[in-house]
C-alpha cells in the first residue's frame, strides 16, 4: 500500500507580514496532482492544518478549497489536529466529510479506532493521534504525570489493545504530531515544553509498521519506520535552503520495513528564501548580490555601528528586505566573542529564559523551590491557553 505523508500545512500563516495564502493554495494543488501522479492509496496529514485556532477567513475558504480537492481524489485522506489547531474547530463536520472519504481525527476517543484499509496483502488499520495536551487528556487517559512520554505512550497502549483484537497480519499505520526525541526543530515550530520537557521518547512506537509524525518542519527520519514530513513551505529564515518535500511511503507485506521517498517540491511552489550579511554600503553596491535583489531576504549588518536608517537603505535596492540584524564583527571596547540578544535566546526554553531574567534583575540565580514555582506557573500558562481553544 502506497501512502502519501504531509504534515504542517499552517493555513492562514504569514511570513514577517507577507501574505501566503496563494503560496499556500499552490502546494496543495501540488500535493493533489503527486497523489494521482504516484498512484497513491491514502494521504495522511499528521497535523497543525491551520496556524491559529481561531483561522482567518481566507484560511478556512483555503481549507473548504482544499476539503473539495481531497474528495474528488476518490482515496482516503486521513488528517489529524496539531497543537496549533483547536481540535473542536477543526472536527466540525468529521462524520460527514467521512463519507466522503475525509477522515478528521480530532478527539482522543477516536485514537484507538483505526481507518481500516485493504490491499493484496491484507488489512491496514491507520491510527490518529491528535496533539495531546499534557496537563488536559491526563486524566481521562489515567497517567501518573502530566508529560508528553506519559500521555503518548497511553495513547499507544489503547492503540495495541486495538490491534491486539485483529488478525495477526494486519498492518498498523499511527499518525501523531509531536517532539520525538533525536529529532531536529527550527525556529518557525511553537514550544509545545511541559515541565521543561518538550519531547517523548521514539519507543513509546514499537510494533508500529510506519509512524506518520507532524509538528517539526524539517523533513527527517527517526527510525527507518518513524519519520517527520516536514511543512511544505518555508516558516522562518532558520529554513533558508531546506529541501521541502512529500515523504511516499511504501509498505509491503507482513510487517517488512516500508521503503520510504522524498518527493521534492519544485523550485516554483517554494518561498524565495535568502540569507545576506556584510556592510551597509557593500551590500547596496556590489553587483553580485544583483540576483537577490526579489528575493525575501534577512540581512544581518556587519558595520561597526549601526547605519543610519538600514532597512530604508536596503530596500530601495532589495524591496523584500523582511528582516534586519545587525551584528558588528567589530565593536571597539568590546569583546567580538559576545552574543547577540537573539542568539542567547535561540534554542532555549521558557525556563531558561524566565530564570535568567530572575538572575539578571535580582542578581543571583532562583532557588530549586523557586524554579518549581517558575514551572508550576509556565505549565499553568499553556494549559489555561489550551483551555481557552477549547471554548
């Protein structure tokens, strides 16, 4: 059976300030045109289908576009909700679209009942795990601790019991959108840290034959059968020259390894992405930065001191100038080894970062009982945000 495997679509997203909805429709046409030219059997969407959980219009006149496409492909599209979808929004509907072949798994109650599929070699049951929010599915799914690894691996002990129920041969398919660890994140991806911990360990799969995962935008494998598609387009500069892609899965008969494709975009769907550093006055003059000159760019400005008016400056010669660092190589009195703002920040967690904002005013680091607080607090925020998607 031959699947098709997308993930973070985030309709409705923009791109510092710049509109993406028509980017947006085109990839998708693109995704529906690779189902019947691949011969497809079943497209699975592993989460995060809108960027916010309250969409725009022309999010959800996308997404009504995109419902329309996937019926008329005439095979199973199975989609679950991400973390940055409202799972209510998005499941309106999910009985009848399934009647026409949309299956929208948005509850933890339909986790454990599978999409059954049929090819030559027999029975497939595709399973959907919707992002799960630690501290609000804990207790209806009974774990000791409000964690990703503690809800997951529930979830996936309801899912054996199912499979526990049908013939030995029957292959199994989870799609899940979540931080697998030994994976890579990019700027563009939304914490999803309880605890201080984003992330859940890849055994909480074992005796799954392909894992579908959403969440992380860099297309990536875990394991040989646990894979990360990767968004379609573009989010963040942090993705400047990342090969966006479909992942086509293969499965064969009796639990062998899938074989696993990368389907490229092309050129032309893409964002025109790109990364440009140097002096002010170099980069307005020299001639072979011509062919940047309509691309969507991110400067990072090297001048000893700040020039007067950059971004003016940069866009009479590149108009989509969308974002300015400035970061001298030199700065007299100064230590070149000093990190920007930015770059502390990068790749930490809320934590880390409240805890050093305690140690910078007060002057000493928080003590364990006040870093629990601090957590207790941070924990208490994201679920009071979770809360509210669901009214």
């Amino acid at each position: 059976m031959r699947f098709l495997h997308t993930s973070d679509w985030h309709l409705g997203r923009r791109f510092h300030g710049e509109e993406l909805i028509e980017a947006q429709r085109t990839v998708v046409d693109h995704i529906c045109a690779i189902v019947r030219s691949e011969g497809v059997d079943a497209l699975l969407i592993a989460g995060d289908i809108y960027d916010r959980a309250i969409p725009s219009l022309d999010a959800v006149r996308l997404f009504n576009h995109t419902l329309h496409r996937l019926a008329d492909l005439n095979i199973p599209t199975i989609m679950i909700s991400g973390n940055h979808d409202s799972a209510h929004r998005l499941g309106v509907g999910a009985g009848l679209l399934a009647k026409a072949g949309v299956h929208l798994i948005t509850d933890l109650d339909q986790s454990a009942t599978p999409v059954p599929l049929q090819d030559e070699h027999g029975p497939v049951a595709v399973y959907g795990v919707p992002y799960l929010e630690p501290a609000l599915v804990r207790t209806q799914l009974e774990t000791e601790t409000a964690s990703h690894q503690a809800v997951l691996t529930a979830a996936l002990d309801r899912i054996r019991d199912d499979m526990a129920t049908r013939p030995a041969t029957t292959r199994s398919v989870v799609l899940a959108h979540a931080f697998i660890t030994g994976s890579s994140g990019c700027d563009s991806e939304r914490d999803i840290s309880i605890g201080g911990i984003a992330h859940a360990g890849a055994e909480i799969f074992n005796d799954v034959d392909y894992v579908a995962l959403g969440h992380l935008h860099g297309a990536q494998q875990v394991t040989s059968r646990i894979h990360y598609s990767g968004s379609p387009l573009a989010y963040s500069f942090s993705e400047t020259g990342h090969s966006k892609s479909l992942t086509l899965v293969d499965l064969p008969a009796a639990h062998a390894e899938p074989t696993v494709t990368r389907k490229a975009f092309p050129t032309a769907t893409q964002l025109p992405l790109a990364r440009l550093a140097g002096r002010l006055e170099d980069l307005l003059a020299d001639p072979a930065h011509e062919p940047l000159t309509t691309a969507w760019l991110h400067v990072t400005l090297t001048d000893a001191a700040r020039p007067y008016e950059p971004m003016a400056r940069l866009r009479q010669r590149f108009a989509k100038t969308l974002q300015l660092d400035h970061i001298p190589t030199t700065i007299p009195g100064q230590s070149t080894s000093s990190p920007t703002y930015t770059e502390r920040l990068r790749g930490r967690g809320d934590l880390d970062i409240t805890r050093d904002f305690i140690t910078a005013v007060r002057g000493t680091e928080p003590t364990e009982a006040e870093q629990n607080l601090l957590q207790e607090a941070l924990d208490h925020a994201r679920t009071q945000a979770a809360e509210k998607e669901t009214l």
